[in-house]
C-alpha cells in the first residue's frame, strides 16, 4: 500500500510544525506580547481565568500549569467557556481589585458565540478580558479590552480541521507565562529567551528523521484500526489536553465515537464498555508525572481485556505489556518537561488522517480530502444547524 496516496491536511500540518517554529516564535514574543498588557496591569492581576471551547479549551488544560508556575499570582483557573458564562456567579469571579482578574479566553477564529459571551461578561462585571486568538477583526476581538494575535500563517491548500491554530495557541500562552515572570520577577533576566531556545530545540527535535518515524508507525497502526467506530482517549493532568485534542481530531476527521478519560476514572468506567477488541484506545504518558504508574497500570489493563492499544510516551523504557503499541517521543529540554504537551497529539492526530483517508470518511462529515469533493446530501452541510457562531448571547452575572 502506497502511504502517500494517503495524504491528508491534518498529517502536513505535523509535519509543517518544525518549519513553522521560528515564526511562530516571533509573533508570540514580538512586540504585541509587550504590547497587550503593561506593567502595571501585570503586578495588578491576582487571578487568572483561563477559557475557551474545543481545542482552545485543550490548550488552556495543557499550558495552564506553566502559567501558573511564572505568574506569582493567587491561581490560574481552567473553565469551560459555558460554565464561565452561564454558571460562575460575579461574586465567585475575584472581582475587587483593578485590572483583575485576567479572563483570557482563546478562540482562533473569534468567532464562537459563547468566547464572545465570555468577554462580555468579564467586561461588564470588571474583570479584565484578553482574546488570546489569530483573528483581529472577530466578533470576540470587538468585545476583548486586549487583543493578542498569533498572526499564524495559512498552510497552503486546506489546513483543517485546525492544528497549526492549537499549537500557536499553547505557544501563546507559553510566551504570556514568561512575560508574566519576566516582569514579576519569577524568571531572569534570561528568562524569555531561554523558553524560546528550549521551544525551538523541542519542536526541531521533532524534525526528520523522528516525525518520519511516527508516520510510519500511525500508517501501519491505521492498517489494522481503519474499521473502528469507537476509540477512548486517556490522558491525566495536562495530558488530559493532549487527549482531548486527539480525541477531537479523530472526531473532526472521522465522524468516529469517541471518550476522554483520565487514567483513574477509565478504570472505573470505560473498562467495561463492551466488545473491547473494537475500540481503539490512545493514552498519553508522561513519564515525569505522578500519575505515571497508573498510566503503564491502566494501559497494561486495557491491554489484557483485548484492547488494542497505542501509548504515546516520553519513556523508551520497556514497561508496558507485550503487544501494546508505544510511540516514544523525544525528550524535552531538561527544566522543561512542561513542554511535552506542545508536540504530543502529534502522533494521535497523523493517527486520525489516516484513518480517515484509508477508511474514505469526509473530513467534517463534508470533505473527501482523497477527491477534494464536498460532499452536499449531508445535513452536516446545513450551515443553520452549526450553532458555534449564531448561538444567542445571553449575559449571566
């Protein structure tokens, strides 16, 4: 089987990411970074709220702990852009003291009704609201007080479902951490610029010969997993991100079920979902993390019911079962391991354009990426359906 007939956007997009490194370094530590907030602003915020929906949302898991490890306030917050609107009461919110709390919400787009929604309300209870996003000119831009744009450039030809947008977007908000330690003093002087060098040499370490690597390994995986309906991601602390966003992927491509769990709760859940020889399963481990061991505990479990089951992992050491499928990772730059999330969904999402492609499912229910046909006796092609931009705005406080 010929592997390039298989192409497909979400696959280039991988491997476009060492390519597109340095300048996406340049626009999330440019000057606008300088510019969205002063220094004083800085020194004010106590409180940081972090937002968004789908893979912003997966972005704001993934990065929030690296913000709150430089920004020496009381907390940083993850929420769901609907809880934050329609379920967290202005007294909860921190509300008191100026300029705080940040609300930085992440939309690529701009254009999600409930984004807009929570920039409003951050704007009309007093708290100070960012859009953190690749569109200046969004409905969400009109309703941020700041605006910090990641000016990622298009692939050439089609570059969806987004993947390039979710790495600027957890670059953004590593480039935000150190601007918040630079100023307040929990980085040196040296700070910004050794986050830069170790996201550059991360990102590059993926080049070559290693993303080669990976292709090959998800074609070959997809070979056998091309027929599954169901697949379950697992993922602890910030790998819960990276999951989320494989899972997402597999989604958007391939119109496939899918679940996100943590290592813990799978094992009181999902275990028991019937028929396990069916259901492809993806986990992501860090080797670093307290939870590591029951990661290698529950995918050695999955494993024994009959799961087949692929661990995506920074540990090259042999201590998963025989006949579970480990793609390992280069290492992160020592002091960094909290860059781990920035290039992890790597393999997942190969993973899903193959699948989808070998499969012949249309991208988005709508899109044959092997004829670049759209597919129209869909009701996924009835724009009035797809509420994520004309859902109605309603302000809660």
């Amino acid at each position: 089987m010929n592997k390039s007939e298989f192409n497909n956007p979400i696959r280039r997009q991988v491997f476009s990411l060492p390519d597109l490194v340095e300048e996406q370094l340049t626009a999330c530590f440019g000057h606008g970074l300088k510019e969205l907030i002063s220094m004083a602003e800085i020194f004010d915020a106590r409180k940081i709220i972090l937002t968004g929906a789908g893979d912003s949302y997966a972005a704001a898991i993934a990065m929030a702990p690296v913000i709150e490890k430089y920004c020496d306030c009381f907390g940083v917050q993850v929420m769901r852009a609907v809880e934050f609107c329609r379920f967290l009461p202005t007294a909860d919110i921190g509300i008191g003291e100026p300029n705080s709390p940040l609300v930085i919400a992440i939309s690529a787009g701009g254009g999600t009704s409930r984004v807009v929604e929570v920039l409003e309300k951050a704007a009309k209870v007093g708290a100070f609201p960012i859009l953190l996003t690749n569109n200046p000119n969004s409905k969400a831009a009109q309703a941020a007080k700041r605006v910090y744009v990641m000016e990622t450039p298009s692939l050439p030809g089609n570059d969806s479902p987004g993947l390039r947008s979710y790495f600027a977007s957890e670059l953004g908000l590593i480039a935000f951490a150190s601007r918040m330690g630079h100023v307040r003093g929990t980085l040196p002087p040296t700070g910004p610029a050794q986050f830069k060098k170790a996201i550059l040499d991360y990102v590059k370490s993926y080049e070559g010969e290693v993303l080669e690597r990976i292709d090959e390994q998800m074609f070959r995986i997809a070979q056998t997993w091309k027929d599954f309906e169901r697949f379950d991601f697992i993922g602890d602390d910030v790998e819960f991100g990276s999951a989320f966003f494989g899972a997402a992927k597999f989604l958007e491509c391939n119109g496939c079920a899918v679940t996100v769990d943590d290592s813990e709760d799978w094992c009181h859940i999902n275990y028991f979902i019937k028929d396990p020889q069916t259901i492809g399963t993806v986990i992501m481990a860090d080797k670093h993390s307290p939870s590591f061991g029951r990661i290698i505990e529950t995918a050695n479990s999955a494993h024994s019911i009959g799961r087949p089951v692929l661990v995506v992992t920074n540990c090259a050491d042999k201590v998963f079962a025989d006949g579970v499928e480990v793609c390992v990772l280069p290492e992160t730059p020592e002091g960094f391991e909290w860059l781990m999330p920035l290039m992890d969904y790597a393999p997942a999402s190969i993973l899903a354009g193959y699948i989808t492609t070998l499969s012949g499912e249309p991208f988005f229910r709508r899109l044959n990426v092997t004829t670049g046909e759209m597919v129209e006796d869909t009701p996924f092609a009835n724009r009035e359906c797809f509420t994520m931009g004309n859902s109605k705005i309603e302000i809660y406080e």
